[in-house]
C-alpha cells in the first residue's frame, strides 16, 4: 500500500494537515493512521463507573480521533504566546497569522463566537498592577472555549468532513515502527496483530500527542533523528471556591501568571485554569496516574482548578527528563496506592498529612472524589516544593484567599514535552520525507500551537507538485 501523505496520530496536528491540504485543493492521497477509535466511539467508563476504570490497551480520554482534544476542556489559546516554542521557530508574526487563520477554521465548525479575556477595563488593570507588586507577569491571552461536550460535536464533523473529502481514517492501528533507509523515510510499519504491515509513503508526519512521547524518543535514538532532550513540567493541580477566584475567572476566565520565585528562580507558571470546573484523573499506558482538570460548558462545580507548574530542564550528563517526572509520579501514585494525592494548602505548611475525614471539614470539597488524603511532600522534590509554595504565596497577592489553609493540592500533575526533534522552518527534520509535529515534536503543548503546526505543513505538502 502506498499513499503520498501518511499522518500517524489523529489529533489537532495530525487532522489540521489533512484539512489544510484539502481546503488548500490538493488532490494528494492521505491516510491518518491511529491507534484509537473514531470521536463517536471513543467513550470514558467513569461517566458510569464514577471513577477511573485504568482501560486498557489505551485511555479514551487522550487516545482517539481528535487526541487529547476531543475530551479536553477545548480552551482555544488565541495568543502566540501561548502553547508552546512553534513562534521561536517561524517567527511570532507568522504564528499569530496562523493562530488567527486556524481560529476560523474552528469557528467554521461552530465554535462558540465569544471570546473570553479580552476585555481591558479597570478590573484586569488592577489585577496586573497587582501582579506587578508581587513579582508575577499576568499574559494576555484571549482564550475560545469550547467544552468538553461541543468539542466531541466539533471534532466529529471534522471527522465526517476529512471522509467525505477523501481522507482515509484507519482506526484501532498502532504504527510501531518507521521504515527509514539511507537517511530517507520511506513508510510506516503497522502493528496488525501478530503481524506487521507495510505503508510506504512519500512523506510521513509523526504527530502522535505526549502520549507518544516515549515512542518518539526510542524512535529518535534508534534511527538517529536528531533532536534535543525535552523540558519537563512538574508541579500540583490547585483547587479553591470559586468565591475565592471570583475576580480573575470574571475578568479573564484563566489568568495566566508566570513568576520565577526565590531561591532556585526557576520559571514557576499557572496552567489550564477551569473556572467551576472539576478535577480529573488521566492514566497513562505505563499506567502513571496523573491529575488534569476541565471544565464543561453548562455543568459547573462550586471550585476552580489550575494547575501550577514547575519546568525543570537538566544539564549534561542527565538527558532523561521524561524519566526523571515519571519517577516522581510512580513515588506519588504509590503514596496513594495508585490514586491521585491530594492535601490542604496549610497542612503542607504545618509538616503534616492530610486526613480524609479533616477534608469533609472545610468550604471546600474536592471536585476528584477518588483522591487519595495524604502527604504530597513524600515525593515531591524540594526544589518543586519550595517554587510551588513560593509561588502561591505570591498568587495570593492577586488573588487574595489562594494560599489558604483549606487549598487544595492535587499531584502528581506533571506535563512531559518531548525531546524537541531539530526541525527547520518548513518542518523538516534531519530525516528526509519525516515531519514531526505537535506535542510529540516538543514544539507544541496545547490545542491551537498543535493545529497550527497541522496547518502550515498542509500547506508545505499542498504547494509541492501534485
Ligand atoms: C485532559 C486534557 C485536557 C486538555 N485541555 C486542553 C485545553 O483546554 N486547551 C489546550 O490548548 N490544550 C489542552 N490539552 C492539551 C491538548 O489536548 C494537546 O496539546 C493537543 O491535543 C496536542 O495535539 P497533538 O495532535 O500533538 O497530539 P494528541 O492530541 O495527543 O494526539 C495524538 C494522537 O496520536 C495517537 N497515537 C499515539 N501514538 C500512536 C501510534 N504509535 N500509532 C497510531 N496512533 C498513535 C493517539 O492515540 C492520539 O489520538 C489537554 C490535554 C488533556 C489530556
């Protein structure tokens, strides 16, 4: 079998390559293989089961057409400066041209039209004026939120659009290998039960999401693709009333601060914040228990959550980033006897655990009702420890009542970033006819800098002769 194009990975960056090419005219032969199944199918057991049933060979949730997105809380960030490295590479004017263009594809698809922090009056000013005070830079990012539940109807008719545009979608295919000879990609292997399958193709595109960060990275050092060991993040999902974050969910929906607190100065960010939303628990395929957190569009809790993170980037002679924040994961799943830890703001500060019944105590009740009680400061490393704390005490700043004793932290919330795969500006890697794109190039770490890699190289593939 042989194709022109063949995309490994149904998600943002693996769909927006297709779409491009075809809304661009392109008459070249496209098959996206992935591993799991189509959005209709794709279905979570803890809607039923109300608690994470581990479902193998794959999470539904992060594992299907649309990746990670379909299930994902479907926050559009609508600012290049946020989602990833992409605009270091292309150039930040070019990425916000993308980011635009990409936008109306999605609202094209019926995104919602309304746009959430952009407004400039005098409540934001005083929120900036007062991360000014202390220490923290608040960035603009007007974000698109979608939900979860529109996202599912949106990335379907992307689904339906890419067949009756003559994409060819392969579900429930695993690729395990890439055939490279002399330094040239010439196809895929497919895992076809005991057997293995042959896909040549003319350009392959890797786009196989965080999750195949680990796959992309055996790949790397067996075909010597070359790239850069990745960052990692580590750091706590933080959850509060929404009282509490009453100020900034109004005026920005997610506020996104960024601070480099003392001693290590280390850059210490808030992420993914979901106003009345809930916490949730993803498990990967080594099955790592990791928190997330998203909100719904109608469906709303009493709480906030955002995470707060941590980048750690290691010197020679470490290269294991990925391995390093599994490590402090596997240590905090086996606190919680493979649950998600949570404890209160205050009892880190005491020195103690915290107790399931001391939880029931407070305003504020957990939104992951599986999480384990317990003591987070068991695994996590100090230096992660000490930014966190640090940086909350400087939130609180901003928004008064978010280092209060009843906080909650939920961990092991750690973001793997890839290696980053040596790419030239037409997303070309060391290997020819291979194009790495995505969360899995380390490029991208979020819906709209994933679909926009997705675009421009639809368009590189659409402007080379048909
Ligand atoms: C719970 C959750 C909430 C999120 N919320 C947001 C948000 O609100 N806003 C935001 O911007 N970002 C969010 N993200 C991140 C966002 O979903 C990702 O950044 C984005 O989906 C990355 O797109 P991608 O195409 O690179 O990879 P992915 O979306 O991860 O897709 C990769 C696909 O490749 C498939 N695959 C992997 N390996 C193979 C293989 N060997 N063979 C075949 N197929 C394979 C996977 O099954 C997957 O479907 C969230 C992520 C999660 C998990």
């Amino acid at each position: 079998m042989k194709y022109n194009v063949v995309i490994v990975g149904a998600g943002p960056a693996g769909i927006f390559t297709a779409l491009e090419m075809r809304k661009r005219g392109s008459q070249k032969s496209i098959l996206i293989i992935e591993k799991g199944q189509p959005v209709e199918k794709r279905t979570c057991p803890k809607i039923v089961t109300k608690k994470c049933m581990n479902c193998k060979p794959y999470c539904h949730i992060t594992t299907g057409f649309s990746g990670a997105g379909a299930f994902s809380d479907g926050k559009l960030s609508l600012s290049c400066e946020v989602g990833g490295d992409l605009p270091g590479l292309i150039g930040e004017d070019f990425a916000q041209e993308l980011i635009d263009y990409t936008d109306g594809i999605y609202l094209d698809f019926g995104a919602d039209e309304h746009v959430e922090g952009v407004s400039a009056d005098e409540e934001v000013k005083a929120i900036r004026k007062r991360a000014i005070k202390a220490g923290l830079k608040l960035v603009d990012c007007p974000i698109r939120h979608l939900g979860t539940e529109k996202a599912q109807q949106l990335y379907l008719d992307i689904e339906h659009w890419l067949q009756e545009h003559g994409v060819d979608l392969c579900f429930g295919r695993e690729c395990n290998d890439l055939l490279i000879e002399n330094g040239v990609c010439k196809g895929v292997f497919l895992q076809n039960g005991a057997e293995t399958e042959t896909i040549y193709a003319d350009e392959v595109v890797v786009a196989t999401g965080r999750r195949g960060a680990d796959w992309l990275e055996k790949l790397c050092s067996e075909h010597g693709i070359e790239h850069k060991a990745g960052t990692v993040d580590i750091g706590v999902r933080v959850e509060c009333r929404n009282e509490v974050m009453e100020t900034v969910n109004k005026a920005l929906y997610e506020s996104k601060l960024i601070g480099y607190p003392k001693p290590f100065k280390n850059k210490v960010r808030t992420f993914c914040q979901n106003p009345g939303g809930f916490v949730s628990q993803e498990n990967y395929d080594n099955d790592l228990a990791v928190v997330n957190g998203h909100s719904f569009k109608e469906k709303k809790s009493d709480n906030t959550n955002v995470a707060i993170l941590c980048s750690h980037n290691f010197n020679n002679p470490f290269n294991q980033p990925i391995e390093y924040a599994q490590k402090v994961g596997e240590l905090t799943n086996m606190l919680g006897a493979g649950h998600i830890l949570v404890q209160r703001y205050g009892d880190i500060l005491d020195g103690k655990r915290t107790w399931q019944k001391e939880l029931a105590q407070s305003n504020l009740r957990p939104t992951l009702p599986d999480a384990v009680a317990g003591d987070i400061t068991a695994a996590m490393p100090y230096r992660a420890m000490t930014n966190i704390i640090n940086f909350i005490q400087a939130v609180d700043y901003v928004v008064p009542g978010f280092a209060s004793y009843e906080t909650l932290l939920y961990s092991p919330e750690l973001k793997f970033y890839s290696n980053k795969i040596d790419m030239d500006v037409d997303l070309n890697t060391s290997v020819k006819g291979l194009h790495c794109l995505g969360d899995s190039s380390g490029w991208t770490r979020g819906l709209m800098m994933a679909s926009i890699m997705g675009v421009l190289m639809g368009r590189k593939f659409s402007e080379e002769n048909e």
